[in-house]
C-alpha cells in the first residue's frame, strides 16, 4: 500500500509529488527472444501469441531448413545483436526435423535452452530429444500454461541482458 502526505516521507533526500519509480521497471531484464520453428501455420500463430502475451520477443521459422538459417545466424553467427535466449521446435517438420537441428546445434552449443513440442510423442522421440539436451518435451495437444511457466521459470534463471 502506498502512503501519501509528508508524514510518511522519507528521512532523507528530496520529497516529491511524484509516485516513486519501481525498481523492478528500473532494472528489468529484456524480453526473452524466442526462435520458434512451428510448420503448421495455425499452430505457429497461437504460440507467437502465446509468448508475446508473455512479454516475449519471437522469430518465426516455417520449416527446419529456415529454422537452421536461423540458427546459424543468430546462435552460432555474427549477427548476437538477434540471439536468442530459447528455441522451441516442432519436432516434425519439412526440410529438418526439429531433432536434426538440435543434434547440430548441440556440436556448436551446448547451453542455449531447446524445448521440443511433437504430435508424435513416443518414447524414442522423448529419449532421443533428452539425449540430445532438450529442456522439455511437449506433446500436443499440451496446455499452453505449461509453456508458459516453463518460459517464465527460464526469464528467471536468465542474466540481465544489456538493450539490444
């Protein structure tokens, strides 16, 4: 509860009129930047929501072959002012399939978070997905809250990042 008048005033320093500033808005850490690798359009759209609802930034990739592009340049490349702080990949999908890329992503980079979501959630695609670094592994359908606390909980765990 935030009191009001001289009373309650501070010792020291200047009083103002104005409400003080938060220091959680102060020293905010930047939005997540998320890679999201989603070949069914619908799907992909409500997951782009889904995370922008949860204050974070999202690059699109359609298939696994623009997803690796993706990788190479804002993971592995030059280009750090896009890095991403997370990948979440189908696990199926044209040109790569989700596993495919992290298997290549983990001969380059070991620590960048990966989250796999799949129609197909046997148990090999659920081991092979471990074995290969995966924080997660989803089967859809899945409820987006367990993604988002998921998401929340890496927001958290992630070092302040200076403005990009």
């Amino acid at each position: 509860m935030r009191r009001t008048g001289t009373a309650n005033a501070p010792q020291f320093g200047v009083v103002s009129s104005e409400p003080p500033r938060s220091t959680a808005t102060s020293f905010a850490a930047a939005p997540l930047r998320v890679l999201l690798a989603e070949d069914d359009a619908e799907m992909r759209r409500l997951l782009v929501t889904t995370l922008r609802r949860n204050q974070c930034d999202v690059i699109e990739a359609k298939s696994g072959a623009q997803l690796w592009d993706l990788v190479v340049r804002c993971v592995l490349g030059a280009q750090r002012e896009q890095a991403v702080d997370l990948i979440i990949s189908d696990v199926r999908m044209p040109g790569a399939s989700g596993l495919e890329i992290l298997a290549r992503l983990r001969t380059y980079d070991s620590t960048t978070p990966v989250i796999m979501i799949t129609a197909f959630g046997d148990p090999e695609t659920h081991a092979e997905a471990k074995r290969l670094g995966a924080l997660a592994v989803f089967n859809k359908p899945f409820d987006l809250d367990d993604l988002r606390v998921l998401v929340a909980s890496l927001r958290r765990l992630a070092p302040t990042q200076p403005a990009r």
